[in-house]
C-alpha cells in the first residue's frame, strides 16, 4: 500500500497511481468478458453482454430515466423503515441499560425477534399494511430492530471499573455518569450497529417489494428478470449497490464526525478548533471585565 | 468452614427462589399480553382476520402439524435446500477468504469489489438466478449458496489476514515453513472469527430460502406462509413463523455449542474439558511407554 | 473551613486522616481485605501504603476515598466520618482514566463540571495546573494524541482540579516505564509540596515506597493488614540519588523484613 503524500489534499498523480492498475483490470476483464460472449464461448443467457449492460445503464439512468423514480422509493423506504427501527430500538436500549427489571422485560422478546427470520413476516406484514410503501418501511424497521438494539445496548453495558470509580469519587450521580461516561462511550458501538441496521433495512424495503408492490427498485429487478431481459436486470442491481453506498457512506460521514477521537486528523481538527474557541471566550470575557 | 458452606447453600437458595419468582413473573405477563390479545380479539377491538388469536395460533399448530400434518412436507424440502447452500456456500467462503487473505497482490485488487458487493443486497440477486436457472431447486440452491458466501469469506480473509504480529514473528524465529505455520498458528486464530461468520450464514440461509420461495411459490415453508396469508388464514401463517422461530433458536443454540468445541480456548468450560482429557492422554502414553 | 475549624477542635494533634479498628471483608465475611486497621495521618504528610497483592493497600484507599464502607470500625478525614464520596479527598488511578473525547484542558475541567458549573476562575486554575504539571503547551491535546507519562500529568492536574487537601494515589505511575516513574515520582513530590496536600500513596515497590514517604505502612495478606509503621527521616527535598545512600537501604532492609518473615 502507498501512503499519501503529507500534503493534506491527495494529488492528482498519486490518485492516478493509487487506481489506474484497479482500473486497468477491471477494463481488461470487461474486454475478457465481452470477448467470451460475443465469440460464443459463453452462451447462457444468464451471463448478458457487458456492452449490453452498458447499454442498458445508460437507458435506465441517463436516457429514458426510468430508474430513478424507483430508486427514491426505495431509498426512502429503507431510510424511513430505519429511522423508526433505529429509534425503537435505541429507546429500548437505553430504557434497557437504565433499568435491570425493564431489561430483564425487554430481554426475552428481543431474543424471539433475533432467531425469527424477519423475511418471514414479510407476507404478514404486506397483509397488515397493505401493497404501498408502508408494508416495506414496517419490514424495514422490524428487521434493522435487532442489530441496533444489541449493540446500543452492549455499549451502554460496557462498565470501566476504574472510570465509574473515578466519577463516583467525584461525586457525579447517576444521570451524571450516563451523559458523561456511558453515552460516548458507547457510541463507537451504537454506530456499528445503525451501520449493520442500514444495510437490513435495504435488504427489507427490496424482498418486501419482490414479495408484493408497485414501485422500487425490487419491482424493477423482479419484471426485468421475468423477461429475461439480464442487462436491464444487471443494471438495476446496481442501482441497490449505489442505495447502499449512499446509506453506508452517509452514516459513515457522521460516525467519522460525532466519535471524531478516533481518527488521528479528526482529533487534530477538533482539538485546533476548541483551541480558537477557547482563546475567543478568553477575549470576549477578558473585554467584559 | 461449615459456617461458609451452609451460608452458601443459603445463598443458592435464595438465589433459586428469586430466579423461579423471575421465571414466574415474565410467564405471568406474557400471558397477560395474550389474554388481553385475546380479549382485544374477542370483542372486536382486533380484527381477527388479520390479527389471528392465540388459541387461534395454536390450533392452527395442532392442525398443520397433525391432523393436516402438511408443514412436515414444506419443512423438509427447506431445510434440505438450507443445509445444502449452507454447507456448499460457506466451504467456498472460507476456501476463497483464505486464498485471498494469503496472497497480499490478490487482496489488494480485489477490495474495491468486496466493497461494492458488501453494500448491494445480495438477495436481490434472486429474481435474476431463478430467471436464470429456472425454477426447482436448483436457482434455490444457488440463491442461498449466494447469501452464505459473503460472512464467512470475509470473516476468513480478516481472520487471516490479522494474525497477531509478535507470534507470526516467534514462528519465523522457530523456523516454522509456510504450512506449518498455516496449520499451527493462522487457522486456530482465525477459527473463532470463521466461526461468527458461519453463524451469519447460517441466519442468512433461512432468510435466502424464504425469498426464494415468495419468488417461486411451488414447495416449502416460504410459500407456505404466502399462501396462508394470500388465503387470509393468518393464525396458521403464525404458526409456521413461530416454527421458524424455533428453528431459528435451535440453529443458534447448535453453532454456539459448535463454537464452544471448535475455539474451546475461548470459554471457560472448554478450557476445562480439554485439560482434563488432554491430562488422560499424556498419562495414558507415558503408561503404555 | 468549616471542617477545619471542626478537627482543630477535636482533636488537637491535626490528623487529617484517622481510622481506629477499621475492618471490611468481603463475600459474606469469608475474605478478610483489611483487618482490624488503626492509623492517623497528620496534616501535609505522605504516607505510602507497599505490599504485595490481597493485603489491603487498594482496599483501604478506597475506604479512605468513600467509595466503599468499612464493616467495623470508624474511619475520620478532617473530623468528619467518611460516609461516601466527599469534596476533600480526591483519588487518581494507575491508569490515567482520561475521557479520550475530551481534549487535556476539559478532562482537567470535568470535577468542576460535575460538581456544578464552570466559570472563567475555573478555566484559569485549569490551565494554570496543567502549567504545574508540565503540559502548557498542550492544554488542547485529546489523550490519544498524548504519551503514557504525559496522560498521567493529565490525570495529575484533574486530581488537584477538586480542589481536595487529601490525595489519594493508586499506583499512578505503576503503568509506565521505569525512567518515566522516577521522574515523575520526583515532580510529584514538588507538586504535593507546593500544593501542601496529605497524600496516601499506593505502591507494590518498596524502594519507590520509601523514596516518597513520611511514613511507610507495610501492608501483609490474608487477612489484609497494617504490620509495621516506618518512618522515614530523610530529609527533603529528595533526590533521586538517595536511593543509594546507606539509611536508605537500611529502610528499604527493614520493610523487606517484615515482609518477607510473613
């Protein structure tokens, strides 16, 4: 691996050098490919054309369009089904870590829903929904529920002796000692687990619009692949890879800004900029005086 | 001493009591919760067409486990499919994980990849392989060896890839060759992350068969709980999901005993069970010596 | 001040700390930790507390601290009894226990936080400790980007932060290396000096015991108790190079003996 140059912005050469070979394999195994299928050495029609997967994506996306009103749905659905998912299950988590007696509640059901198939409830859910874009967020909530939920709440558990004793000897009390200690600490965890939820969430919009619906990305992939059309099919998937990328990053983004104490340039940012407020609050109290 | 001894057993007791009133507390609100699912039912604050009742549920359990006896069918064609894409999948993850993991310039160039594919949802391959393959078992097959492939090929690689430095070193320092070091020190290290990741693929590969068959509704448990919820018999719908969250349960009960004689160095009782037999073995030799 | 003027009535020989008969076991009464401890530490002394591991050291600091309480006896800091956490007695921990997401300056502040709000006096007493502890200049670093002595001279300045006349130290400096501890043993001794604290110290190493102390209370296991007092009258203050001289390993033979015939 190439280490970037100290120069803070990465330049163009040291970019060319870092992907051009990623690059070139890829070109060379797109020709392979393309290759294979046009001189008959491929023939199923599970394995399309590069160049037709191309074409496709360049209809889909940039010449008819007709993608992108789907791939909203979609992205809303997940980010919605998520939203609620993430915020019931942190609700329980912290509900959970205040209280033995409440988490001795909690416990047992939270177990059923982790060894359930959440897939399994999907017919269910469209029942009680409906065909619309309510039966996909549900799915999407109940299924990106647990892994939120487990890891917010091992994270909250997490207990450093010495750190309690430290907080306790100051005198801190309980609310003290959760907003102070348990919470950031805890939010390495918290993130690994919206991340690990984001990405079910998606997986939960897509198989309840295969199971039933009229619009997303999941209807899409399903007609495409019923008429055999495997470019059209190709290019949609990508469509769900780019909904994940975007989700992933997005948290990615706020993980990297909220527990900036992990990353080397992050701290030095932060630690420049409460350097400058603190020299301003000097002067403007200093000035008042 | 018998002061201690009589005080412990005290203790044991009033532990035991308070663990049985805890017992008895939970059952006694989760049957409050179904009563009042009952009575909510009963009179008419519940639709019972689309929220089944509990005695509902459990008659439906009697019927399609006895007198219809038609789950036994549908069961058994999904778990067959489960264990074969289970098995056939995850021997490939770990097979292609620890390629990749020992060979530095194939890791190199494949992460972008690994990237893209870790975002996509990779069941919503399933329209396409079923397209592709046609219906039966095999797209079926094909779809879960898919789900089950990701968790453990990554587990391996990083299981692989992050052997502790300092006892690769003491390896070098012994002369250790390439194997010998694969077989005594990389694969036991690895072995409790390869085993998480089996867990994952385990859980994926119910979820996979149950997308596979919404997709192509002809035989197993999938189609059965579509067909009961499209025929709006929806007690009997719970009634297959409470029997995937059992199998569900068993499934992580069987790798977390697996994971227990596998990395037996990581739990307690492990640790015990083999000193003690290992001790056999030693004295055993020296006898026959 | 109120407390101040309590002890000085009450006892005219100014023990800061002073527990008679103080006892705590643990698991129902089957693990003796301390037995049976009496002691009084007068004001602006230091005392170490050295044995090895089970025999009360870390125990009856944290009595002292409030943060556990005694089975038997009675135990006094400045007149009052110790009944939990108090705003004279502050402790500090063999590791530095710093929160990673705050920078140096608002670890330091966090005491003053917790006990209330944090004014601009607050701010300027912060940054004047971190100057007395060395680490002026990097008031505004969070811990990960500091070394293991210097998270200590954090750990250091919060502790003084409290404002507390009563410090208690466990292990502090037992996680660094050996050139780091001296040297940091060395300015611990400056900064408690100028500070005028009574300062409780716990260390497993019997030279680093007595190169700090007034006293020396060597400690011995099961059950958890105070076997000998030595003091310790070298003259302050000290420098490194005492730990040669012939009194000093006349002290360091004696506490070796008590532990050994044990």
């Amino acid at each position: 691996m190439m280490d970037p140059p100290k120069s803070n912005r990465p330049n163009a050469l040291w970019l060319m050098s870092r992907f051009a070979p990623h690059l070139a394999l890829f070109g060379v195994l797109i020709i392979i490919w393309e290759l294979l299928v046009r001189t008959g050495v491929i023939t199923t029609i599970m394995i399309p054309k590069p160049s037709s997967i191309g074409a496709s994506i360049i209809d889909l996306y940039f010449v008819s369009g007709t993608i992108w009103p789907h791939f909203f749905i979609t992205l809303t659905e997940a980010v919605l089904g998520f939203c609620i998912g993430a915020a019931i299950a942190i609700a329980l988590a912290v509900g959970s870590s205040l209280s033995d007696p409440f988490r001795r509640y909690v416990m047992p059901y939270a177990i059923v829903m982790n060894v359930t198939p959440g897939i399994a409830l999907t017919p269910v859910i469209i029942a009680w929904f409906g065909f619309g874009m309510g039966s996909k967020i549900a799915l999407a909530a109940v299924i990106s529920f647990f892994p939120i939920f487990v890891n917010t709440l091992t994270g909250l558990m997490q207990v450093d002796n010495e750190r309690e004793e430290l907080f306790t000897s100051l005198g801190a009390n309980r609310f003290q000692i959760f907003t102070r200690l348990r919470v950031p600490a805890a939010l390495p965890l918290l993130f690994a687990g919206l991340k690990i939820g984001l990405t079910t969430a998606l997986i939960g919009a897509v198989v309840a619009e295969f199971a039933q619906a009229t619009a997303g990305v999941g209807v899409l992939m399903n007609r495409f692949s019923f008429q055999l059309n495997m470019g059209a099919s190709l290019a949609t998937l990508l469509s769900m890879t780019l909904i994940g990328l975007i989700l992933f990053y997005s948290m990615e983004f706020l993980d990297d800004r909220l527990v900036f104490w992990r990353r080397e340039e992050r701290r030095e940012a932060v630690s420049r900029k409460r350097a400058r407020a603190w020299k301003r609050r000097a002067e403007t109290s200093g000035r008042t005086r | 001493m018998a002061d201690t001894v009589a005080q412990s057993t005290m203790n044991q007791r009033a532990g035991m009591s308070l663990r049985t009133r805890r017992i008895l507390t939970h059952a006694g609100i989760f049957a409050l919760l179904l009563l009042a699912w009952e009575i909510g039912s009963r009179t008419g604050l519940l639709d019972p067409l689309f929220y089944p009742r509990p005695t509902d549920i459990l008659a439906s359990f009697w019927r399609v486990y006895v007198t219809q006896g038609n789950i036994w069918f549908h069961l058994y064609a999904s778990l067959g499919l489960v264990l074969a894409g289970f098995v056939a999948g995850s021997i490939m993850g770990i097979g292609l994980g620890a390629l990749v993991g020992f060979n530095p310039l194939v890791r190199r160039f494949i992460k972008p990849y690994v990237i893209v594919l870790e975002a996509t949802p990779r069941i919503a391959v399933a329209p396409l392989l079923i397209a592709a393959l046609g219906f039966g078992a095999q797209s079926k097959i094909a779809i879960i060896m898919l789900v089950c492939f990701f968790a453990p090929f990554i587990n391996t690689l990083s299981g692989v890839v992050n052997v502790n430095e300092e006892k690769l070193e003491l390896f070098k320092s012994l002369g250790a060759s390439k194997m010998q070091t694969l077989r005594k020190l990389v694969l036991p290290e690895a072995v409790p992350v390869i085993m998480a990741g089996e867990r994952l693929a385990l859980t994926a590969a119910l979820s996979g068969v149950l997308v596979a068959e919404f997709i192509q509704r002809d035989q197993g448990i999938g189609s059965l709980i579509l067909t009961y919820t499209r025929n709006l018999n929806m007690a009997s719908a719970f009634a297959c999901i409470f029997t995937l969250t059992i199998i569900g349960f068993l499934i992580f009960r069987f790798m977390e005993w697996l994971d227990h004689r596998i990395a037996f160095w990581n739990h307690e009782d492990g640790l015990n069970r083999n000193a003690q037999k290992r001790q056999a073995r030693w004295s055993k030799k020296l006898a026959t010596a | 001040m109120e407390q101040q003027a309590i002890i000085e009535a009450n006892d005219p020989g100014t023990a800061v700390v002073a527990g008679s008969n103080v006892g705590k076991t643990f698991a129902n009464g089957t693990v003796v930790a301390l037995d049976n401890a009496e002691f009084t530490i007068p004001k602006g002394k230091f005392v170490s507390l050295v044995g090895p591991s089970g025999c009360g050291k870390s125990t009856l600091l944290r009595l002292i601290a409030g943060l556990i309480a005694p089975t038997s006896g009675h135990l006094h800091v400045h007149g009052t009894q110790v009944a939990g956490p108090r705003q004279d007695v502050a402790m500090m921990f063999q590791r530095a226990t710093l929160l990673e997401w705050r920078t140096a300056i608002e670890n330091v502040l966090l005491p003053t936080e917790i006990a209330g709000n944090v004014e601009d006096a607050d701010r300027e007493r912060a940054m004047e400790l971190l100057h007395l502890v060395g680490l002026g200049d990097f008031a505004f670093s969070f811990p990960a980007q500091l070394s293991g002595g210097m998270q200590q001279r954090v750990a250091l300045a919060r502790l003084l932060q409290t404002g507390a006349d009563v410090i208690l130290l466990d292990e502090p400096f037992g996680a660094l290396d050996e050139f780091t501890r001296e040297r940091l043993n060395v300015e611990l001794l400056r900064i408690v000096a100028e500070v005028g604290a009574t300062t409780v110290f716990v260390t497993h190493n019997i030279a680093e015991a007595i190169f700090l102390a007034d006293e020396v209370y060597v400690m011995t296991p099961r059950p958890g108790r105070i076997a000998k007092v030595i003091d310790v009258p070298l003259e302050r203050p000290r420098e490194l190079a005492i730990q040669t001289s012939p009194e000093f390993n006349h002290l360091v033979d004696e506490a070796r003996d008590v532990l050994g015939a044990h």
